[in-house]
C-alpha cells in the first residue's frame, strides 16, 4: 500500500492510497493515529488526488479518524476527490462529516 | 448470449482486490461504461469483505464468487461457510454493524443496494451466507443506439 504523510505544524496531509479498502483499512488507521498523537495534529486532510477505488470499510477509518479529531478539538478535510469518490461521498453522507475542498476552477474576475 | 464463470479463493484480505478486478475484467465482453464497472467493483468488495470478516470472522475459510451473463445482464453471487445470520432484515439496516470495534461503518449492505439493480441475502446461523446481486450492463449503448433512430442499413 502507498500512502504518505506529511507534516507541517500541527497539520498533516495523508495521500491516501490508490485502494481503499478493508485491506489497507488497518494499516491506514494505526499509522495515521500514530502520528496524530506523536505530533499533536490539529488539522488533518486527506488528500485523494491518487485514490481510483473506495469502498465502505474506507469510509469507517475516514469516520473514525473524524471521531477522533473531533475529540481533541480538531479539523478534518478531504482533498482532491475524483468523480467516483465524491459518489461515495454523497452516498455515504459522508460529505455532511468532512469538509470537502471542491476542485472547482476558479471563476475568472 | 449467456456465460458463466465462478472462482474460489481463501478468505484472505488481499484477495478483495483480486475478486472485484476478476468479475470487472469478466464483464469486459457486454462493454459497461466506467460507471458501471466501478458500481460493480464497490459492490463485490462489500460482500467479499464481508464474508471474510463477518463470514469468517478472520479466520480461515473460503470464498466463492461467480458472475453469470444473460443477455445484457449481470448476475453476481458471493458466498461463504462461515457463521451466517440470524436476522438478515436487521443486518441490512444502515449503520448497522456487529464489528463496531473494527470501525465498521455499517454500510456495506447500503452500498450494494445503492450500487446494483437488485440484490437478495440468503443466509443461515451456523451454515452460511450467499448474496446475489444483479444488473444491466450497457446501459450507453442503449442510449446510442436510441439516437441512431432508423438509420440506413
Ligand atoms: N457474510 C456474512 N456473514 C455473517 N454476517 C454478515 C455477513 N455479511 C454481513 N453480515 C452482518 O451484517 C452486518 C452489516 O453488514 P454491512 O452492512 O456490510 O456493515 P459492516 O460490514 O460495516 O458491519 C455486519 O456487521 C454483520 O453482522
Ligand atoms: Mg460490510
């Protein structure tokens, strides 16, 4: 699995993986929550610009780690959503929990 | 045209990724759009991961998938050995889980109704589970071939 964190002053951005899936899902939760309480992340954004698939069991880590900032007082975003994740966005109801930054391009003045 | 093909896997985790590209790759010949493949993906990775760990409950077992053509339609089937249910109607419910520790989200069932045309739950305590889910395929070309009207032969 390929998924990158980086961090920035109490923020930090997960690359999440190509799959998200029951089988990154694990390995997905225990590193992100490593290193949210290793660096006292306040703001936490995933970033989906290389993600193709993604399934229920991505929504659960997406839900949970949201629990979890929500608990310390912090901020959750996702990033970068391609078509097919926004729909599992909406189906979900995930997009009422986390704040989606659209990919819109900018209305020219 | 009808065709069939069915395979059998170990309920392993790394295999979720392999069932949903094998029944894409199968549906390839009724030429779906990327929409449909990606609905069908979504919904054979609910249920496959499901019966590994619910089925099975992480344990081993195996897993059978098979996908069956008729005409333009699809009809999958995901099924195990493992412990079954007592209630289907209640597990079917949304946002309901029995794995909350796991971080269940509880939507997998909602995900392949939302996903597919139909989809039916058998399954027995102590003896199993089988869901079959179907769908048209080629829904585009339809529609092409509506915009054609009666064109010259
Ligand atoms: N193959 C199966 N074998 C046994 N129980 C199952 C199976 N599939 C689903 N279930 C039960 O149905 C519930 C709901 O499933 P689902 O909607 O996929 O949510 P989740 O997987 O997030 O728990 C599960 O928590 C489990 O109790
Ligand atoms: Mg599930």
């Amino acid at each position: 699995m390929e998924c990158k964190y980086q961090l920035n002053n109490g923020c930090m951005r997960i690359s999440m993986p190509k799959e998200v899936d029951h089988h990154c899902a694990e390995q997905l939760r225990k590193e992100a929550d490593l290193l949210i309480g290793a660096y006292h992340v306040r703001r936490l954004i995933f970033d989906f610009a290389g993600t193709e698939f993604m399934d229920s069991s991505g929504i659960g880590v997406l839900i949970g780690r949201c629990k979890n900032m929500g608990y310390s007082g912090g901020e959750v975003s996702a990033e970068h959503l391609s078509e097919r994740i926004q729909k599992i966005f909406v189906v979900s109801g995930l997009h009422k929990m986390i704040r989606v930054e659209s990919d819109a391009q900018e209305e020219p003045n | 045209m009808k065709n069939e093909m069915q395979v059998e896997f170990d309920a392993k985790s790394v295999n979720e990724g392999f069932a949903r590209v094998t029944v894409a790759a199968f549906l390839t010949q009724l030429d779906p759009t990327l929409d449909e493949i990606a609905d069908v993906k979504t919904a054979v990775s609910e249920a496959v991961t499901n019966a590994i760990i619910h089925g099975y409950e992480g344990g081993e077992g195996k897993v059978c998938v098979s996908c069956r053509l008729n005409g333009n339609q699809a009809v999958i089937t995901v099924e195990d050995e493992g412990v079954g249910m007592e209630d289907v109607k209640k597990a079917m419910e949304p946002f309901y889980t029995t794995k909350p520790e796991l971080e269940r989200s509880g939507m997998g069932f909602a995900f392949m109704e939302a996903f597919m045309d139909e989809m039916q739950v058998e399954s027995a305590s102590g003896i199993g589970t089988k869901v079959i889910m179907t769908k048209k395929i080629g829904a585009k070309e339809e529609k092409d071939r509506d915009g054609c009207g009666d064109s010259a032969h």
